[in-house]
C-alpha cells in the first residue's frame, strides 16, 4: 500500500513538473534585450568635486535621474507620475551654486535637509526632497490651489531656504506665495503684485526677478524685495524671438544671443554672443560660457563676470556630429586633472534630436540618445543576401532555357565560387562590403533583422534585433506631426527580396515652418538616402496610402491625398497604378468620415468624393479617440472555423473593415463610448456597439475576422476587455473575391467581455509568415509588463457552461476573470516604463514573431505562440541521434547482408 501511495505521489509530481512553462536562467537575454532612458533633458546639474562624481537631471518626460558623469550610465532612475501630475517644474540641488542661498543643510536634530529637491504638478503640486546618492525620497509636502486653470501656468525659485510660488493672472496681476522649503508651512500671506502687461508669451522667470519683454523694452518685478517696484530697461532694437532665461545668474536673460540685466547688482559681459549660457566657477572665480554651432562645429567660449575678460584654458572648437542636431548648454563643471596640469572641463548639452551629450577636452565623450523614449514608429527590415546567396538567386531569377544553357550557367557560377574562395584564402580576394563588416547579413531562418526607428523628434535608428548595436542614425529637423493628432509615417517602399535592387524606405511628415508636407526616403540597411533624399512639397498632406508594386523596380509607390482634395503619387510613374484606389478621412474632433474614388485617365489623376459618414452626433459632441484598421501584411490561412457538428462556419474577412472608437461626455452616465465597424469603400456602417459609464484608456487591435479592445468601466472600477467576432455564415458568398460594393450580407456577430486585473496600455496581434501559427495578443500593462495571451482565452464563442458541442470545438468554458500567470509575461523581471506601443513582424520562421515594445524603455523579443514547431531544440542531442542513424544504418546492412546468405543457403538446398 505504502508503494502505490509512493508510486501515485511521484506520477502527480511529474505531471505537474511536465506542464511548467517558464524561462531558463540560461536564456535570459539571450533572444531579448533592453535599453533603459530617461528622457529628452530639461534640467541638469553636474559636480566633477563631490566625493561621488555626479550628474542629476530632470526630463521632460518626468524623470529625475543620477547619471554617470564618466559614461553616461543610468546609475539610479526614479519615474514619477505621468503629466500633469509628474511634470517637474522646479529642480533644486543643494550646493551647486558658488551662492550660498541655495544651500539646504537639516536643523540640528531634525531630517528636513535635502540633497535635491523637486517640485511637480500644479493641482496639486507636490514638493519632495530626495537623497541622491540612493535615489529615495526623503520627505514631501503638498499644496492644493484654489483655482487649479490659474495654477497650470505656476512657476516656482528656491531662495534661501524659501520656496516661493507664483501664479500669474494674465493681463491682470502675479499672486507670491512664500514656503518654508523642508515642511511646507507658509511663511505669511499671499501678496499680490498688480502687472498687467504680463502674457504667456512674453514673460519669463529669471531667479527672483519676473521678466516680460514689451516692443523694445523689458518690464522686471523683484519678488523678494520689499517694496516691489517696476524695473525698466531698454533694448536696441525689438527682440526677434522669445526671451530665455540664464540658470544662476539672478536677474539676466537672453535677448537675441545677448545677455541683458534687469538687476543692478548682477553685471554681464554683453559682448558675448551665443545661442545658449551656462553659469559656473573656475579658479573660485564665476564665470559665463556660450556655446553656438557654426557651420558643423561647435564653439564655446567663456568669459570671467567680474571683468569679461576671456578664459583661454576653456575655449574649444570640435566638429560636432550633424545627427545631434541644434545643442543647448545645459551645465558644466571643471576639476583638477589628475597630471595636476590645469583643470578639465564637461559641459553638459541637450539637443533639438533629443540627445544627452557631454563634451570634454575638445571631443564628445558620450552621448545617450533620449529620442528612443518617445519612439513613433517601427518597422523590421530583412538583411540582404550574403555574396553566395545573392549570385544563386541571380541564377534562380535568370531566364529558362534549355538544359545545356543551364548546366553551362551553373559550372560558370560554381568556378566563379570557387575562385573567390581560393583569392579569399590567400588574402587577395575583395574587401567586405560595410554591410558584412557589420554582421548585416541574412540568417537562415530570418530571426536577424535590422529594426528602424522613427521617433517623436525627427530621428532615425537603424538598430541590430539581435545585439541592440545602433548601427546608423539620421536627423530630419524642422519636421513634426501632422494635424488632427496623426503621427509621422515610416513606410516600406521596397522590401530587401529583391536582388540586387536595395530596400528602400520613406518618412512622410509635416514641415514645421510652413505645414507642407515632407518626404524623405532612404536605404534602412546603411541608413543613406537614396531617389532624391529629402523633397519638400509644395502641399499639405490629408492622407496617404501605399500603392502595390510597381513591375519596373518593385517600390510600391505612396498615394498622398492633399487639402485641396488633389492627389498625388511618388514616385510618379506609379501613377498608373492610383487607378481605382479608395481613400477615406477622419476628422477627430468632428468625428466626420469621408470617402473619396480615385481615378487615373488621361495621363492625369483625378478624386472623386463618394460617401461621407457622421459618427459624432446631433450636436457633434463625440470624438474619435482610437483608429484601428488590419495589418496590410497579415495572411489569413484558415477561412473558417470547424464546428462541433462537422459544419464549418465561415468567417467575415473583410480587408477593407476600419473600426473607430468614439468618447462623449454624458449627464446621465458621464461617459459613453461608441464602436463602429465601418466599410471605408462603401461607407457601410456593419456593426455598432455603445458601453456606458467607461472611458480611456483605451486600446483596440484588430485582425481577421475579429477584433479586442480595453477601457476603464467606472462602474464596477475595473479594466475590461471586450472580443468580437464576425461570421459570414454556414455559407460563403464569394470564395475568391471580395467586393465590398456587390453588398455582402451583413455578418454574425459574437462578442463577449473579460475581466483583466491590470490597466491594459497597448494590444497587439502576433503575426507570421504565412498565418499558419495560432494568433496571441500581446497585452502592455501600465506596470510595464507584457503579457502573451492566448486567442481563445478571449474567444468570444466560449460557451457559458460546459457542453458536448464546445469540448468538439475546443472551446474553455466562460470565465469571466482572466488569468495572468507570471510565465505569461514575455519581459519576465526586464520592466518597460510607460509602455505606450507594441509592434510586431512576421520573422522567416512561421513559428515565430518577433517583437518590438516601446515606451520610455525599449524591449525587443521574438515569441512562438505555437512553440518552435519548425525549429530544433536548443539541447537537441546530435551526437545520441548521429550515434543512432549510424547503429541503425549499420545494423540495416549487416541485416541485408546476413538475409542474402540465408536465402543463398536456402536456395542450395
């Protein structure tokens, strides 16, 4: 008995064991990676002096940080609460200045003191001291103003132990309020300062004096004085741009590349010229530096304030990398070299790319390209063919002729082979291409990839998938997003399959200056630009869509529909190609939808405007908050779905079905949220659906015949996930062709809702080659998690009990809850902070997706929803199953062999 209970013991545990799913130690970062940042810079201070060398900034995407000053590695990183509740207004650092009023040493026998403090938000505004050398907060204190509209434009100083805040009244007066920095309470009344000459757009703070600038003059307040009196001071000419203010120096601010001073007690040099300053001590006296990009190089200069005359030691010129960008002066500091020969210098810039750059002793010493933390765009490119594998597919694409031809084609390609290989192995073969000196070559299976980037700034990255190596980068400046809260586009005109022609990619945006659109195309291998570059146009872009191939180069051209509803196509002998193309516009904040025909005849391409449709209302109050069409590249390999009866039920596959998702504010339910599954060539509404007392966020993927989206339901406080799936039927109207202008019967529709305990941030399909493999979606969390849920966990046909007709179908029983166990989240420990979007390509195995999830953080990775069904094991043991072909093939003929002499003996007999 004892046995048996022993025997059944070992079997549960195994049984258990066998359905672990998990991720080895071994592998750990072994098919991933992350790159952590912090973000575009705002504020920075740099100490060269302290015990711990340091450099602690503050971003514009709220993060406050402690940087290596010698490599620029992250050593501590803390993000706060997203806008406007994290938006850092002030950051001050106690004993950066050669002032000693911004010192912040604790009473005795109290913990009050600070080595950093921030101040956040504005309703309410939050006030934290910190310790820098761990990163933690030490203390914080709160105020909530009385009117919250006023204290969105709040500014605050630190001033000898006082924090002072400050509410403007545009056109009417400034409110002061003064704090005790460490604990919050006021230090008297609010007093309130008449200024009606103060605007949004001509004021600034500059330490305690606030500044506006009025035709040729500049108008200052000093808020600490006590008696507060209007400073005047006269310009030479009417300033051509905003004023700026100059960190530590009180009082002074840039007009024009000049610094101008509003305090008598605060002298400038106002010879110097730069585009930006930054103030700072050498040989314990204080001194100004400029800094100003000429024609590629960057000059910086500095000056001592008490006589302006020059620092020789500090004056440096280097050529400065073009796809930086514009750079601003940040900070600085200086320290003795360790030779004791003179003192070494690092300035700190920030630049108009988004990149973190310090410079030292006349060269850039390291850079971090904070761009990445605002990524827009993704695209996986396949590597080119290797030399070998580039001259077989020649040959493979080289006409049929007869056998002789191709034997002779095939020894003349093999010689040629051959010859490379032997001038290769004494040295006198052909250098490598960059590419190859790169590693940028196809792998077999098509897991290597180069992955382009296209992020908020303007910049480009081509990155390594595998290593994360950043192997080209491009700056487009004066260029942004397009209107009606459209981002810019990284489109593929041609994939890397066509040797020996280059891929070819396009960036589609809008010119800052003059709102025309911009397009720039270039190689995503080599990152050069190629067909003409940069072409600026001479029109605003309203919408566009990709063109199919063209049989002359293979590019598949870009349709761009303008504001004065005229169409255009580049490159332009893709014309032809326009013809028949539908197009349609949505306007977010009317939530207006418009179709429109195109039509080429005549050598020209005319538009004609067909349908338009009104999802916002009588009174236009509904928005569209979210857009989401089909993956253009998505193969669909089963068309219909066996059911239990044997029947098939056929799906409603509808590759020109949009959904459009839009929010309203409403007295009875606060807010409604509306669904509309639109034709965008007819213009057909197909399917609605209205969730009351829901909202944002909200996330939406669609994909074959089905689609899954995530909201707020504030009712019950929770995070749903709503799937619906649409059926043609028990029969298929057409097989082969679908039309969308021949009225297909309106389709089955099943739906369903879940319950996911986490705030659901992004949601995307997994995607193969050929459809083969099981569709997951991928599930983004707000804590930075990424979950990989499997289809029919959110099936929406899951019966609400257990029947004979869903065990056929393979259908789990309904459950409302969904579960999240941890071996389902694809980044395991690696967190992806403020995780905004999910990209997913297809990779040259149909077992495997591959990944890309941007945020602050970037995480790439590959995925198997089905597992690596046409791919090898890892521990696959060669050498046992070489062992066993041998003993068997071996031993098969020593049977043949053993069995012909039995029959010879046989036949003797």
């Amino acid at each position: 008995m004892l046995g048996i209970n022993v025997l059944a013991g070992i079997s549960i545990a195994l049984l258990l064991l066998s359905t672990c799913s998990a991720l080895y130690e071994d592998q750990i970062k072994k098919f991933d990676w992350r790159s952590v940042h912090v973000g575009a810079l705002k504020q920075s201070r740099v100490d060269l002096n302290h015990f711990q060398p340091r450099l602690l900034v503050s971003t514009h995407e709220d993060v406050v940080a402690f940087l290596c000053p010698k490599t620029g590695a992250i050593m501590w990183r803390q993000v706060l609460e997203q806008k406007p509740r994290g938006d850092i207004k002030l950051l001050q650092v106690s004993g950066f200045s050669v002032d000693s009023s911004d010192t912040a040493a604790a009473p005795i026998g109290t913990n009050l003191g600070f080595d950093m403090l921030t101040v956040q938000g504005h309703a309410p505004a939050l006030v934290r001291g910190w310790n820098t050398n761990i990163g933690t907060i030490e203390w914080e204190w709160s105020i909530m103003p009385l009117n919250s509209e006023k204290a969105q434009d709040a500014l605050w100083f630190y001033s000898n132990s006082i924090l002072y805040h400050i509410v403007p009244a545009w056109r009417s007066h400034l409110e002061v309020t003064a704090y005790f920095a460490s604990s919050g309470h006021s230090t008297g009344s609010t007093s309130k300062i008449m200024a009606s000459w103060i605007t949004r757009e001509s004021c600034t703070l500059s330490g305690t004096f606030y500044v506006c600038v009025d035709s040729k003059q500049l108008i200052s307040l000093d808020l600490v004085s006590k008696s507060t009196q209007v400073i005047r001071t006269a310009l030479e000419s009417e300033p051509q741009g905003t004023i700026e203010a100059v960190e530590g120096l009180n009082g002074v601010v840039i007009v024009d590349g000049k610094l101008v001073s509003v305090n008598k007690d605060q002298a400038v040099c106002g010879a110097l010229q730069g585009s930006s300053y930054a103030v700072g001590s050498f040989n314990y006296r204080k001194i100004v530096v400029s800094a100003d990009l000429t024609s590629g190089n960057l000059k910086i200069n500095a000056a001592y304030l008490d006589n302006c005359s020059p620092v020789s030691e500090l004056q440096q010129t280097l050529q400065f990398p073009e796809h930086f960008g514009i750079p601003t002066l940040n900070s600085f500091d200086c320290k003795l070299k360790r030779s004791g020969d003179g003192k070494s210098c690092m300035f700190v810039f920030s630049t108009s790319s988004e990149s973190i750059v310090a410079v030292q002793q006349g060269k850039v010493r390291w850079s971090r390209e904070e761009s990445l933390a605002n990524v827009i765009d993704s695209q996986f490119m396949d590597l080119p063919l290797a030399d070998t594998e580039g001259t077989l597919e020649s040959e493979m694409k080289g006409k049929a002729g007869d056998i002789a031809s191709a034997f002779l084609r095939r020894i003349s390609t093999q010689a040629v082979q051959i010859r490379s290989l032997f001038l290769h192995v004494i040295g006198l073969g052909p250098p490598p291409t960059d590419t190859q000196r790169a590693g940028l070559v196809r792998d077999s299976f098509g897991l290597h990839k180069i992955l382009v980037l296209l992020t908020r700034s303007g910049k480009i990255f081509g990155i390594d998938n595998i290593s994360g190596k950043h192997h080209w980068q491009l700056y487009l400046p004066k260029v942004n997003a397009f209107d009606n809260a459209e981002q810019m586009h990284l489109i593929v005109q041609r994939t890397s399959k066509h040797f020996p022609l280059q891929p070819l990619c396009a960036i589609v945006a809008k010119n800052s200056i003059n709102g025309n659109g911009v397009l720039y195309r270039f190689n995503p291998i080599t990152g050069q630009a190629t067909e003409g570059g940069l072409l600026h146009l001479d029109f605003k872009i309203k919408q566009l869509s990709l063109l199919a191939e063209t049989e002359k180069d293979f590019v598949k051209g870009i349709l761009i529909f303008d504001a004065s509803n005229q169409v255009h196509v580049y490159p332009q002998h893709a014309t032809p190609l326009a013809n028949g193309m539908y197009l349609y516009t949505a306007d977010v904040k009317s939530a207006q939808l418009e179709g429109y025909f195109v039509k080429y005849a005549g050598g020209k391409l005319s538009c004609t405007h067909i349908w338009n449709a009104r999802l916002g209302g009588h009174h236009s109050e509904q928005q569209i908050i979210a857009v989401a069409g089909k993956n253009p590249i998505e193969h669909v390999h089963s068309q219909g779905r066996v059911l239990g009866d044997r029947s098939v039920l056929y799906k409603y596959i509808n590759p020109n079905l949009v959904a459009f998702v839009t929010q309203a504010p409403d007295a009875t339910h606060k807010s409604v949220l509306n669904l509309y599954l639109v034709d965008v060539v007819s213009g057909s509404v197909i399917f609605s659906m209205t969730h009351r007392k829901v909202r944002a966020p909200l996330a939406i993927v669609h994909s074959e015949n089905w689609l899954a989206y995530s909201y707020f339901n504030e009712k019950v406080r929770r995070t749903e996930i709503t799937t619906i799936e649409l059926y043609e039927g028990k029969a298929q109207a057409n097989s082969s062709v679908w039309s969308s202008l021949t009225a297909p019967p309106m389709p089955l529709v099943e739906r369903q809702s879940y319950i996911i305990p986490a705030i659901v941030e992004a949601l995307r399909e997994t995607i193969t080659e050929r459809g083969i493999t099981n569709k997951h979606v991928l599930i983004g969390t707000a804590s930075g998690s990424i979950i990989e849920m499997p289809w029919h966990l959110l099936d929406p046909r899951r019966p609400i009990a257990s029947t004979t007709q869903g065990r056929e179908e393979g259908a789990i029983p309904y459950i409302p809850e969904l579960p999240l166990p941890t071996e389902s989240h694809i980044n395991y420990n690696q967190t992806v902070a403020r995780l905004r979007n999910i990209y997913t390509a297809p990779s040259g195995l149909e077992s495997t997706c591959l990944v890309v999830a941007t945020g602050l953080d970037l995480f790439v990775t590959r995925v198997a929803p089905s597992k690596t069904f046409d791919l090898l094991k890892e521990d696959f043991d060669y050498i046992l199953i070489s062992i066993v072909l041998v003993a068997l093939t071996s031993g098969s003929l020593i049977v043949k062999h053993l069995a012909s002499r039995k029959l010879l003996k046989q036949a003797w007999k």
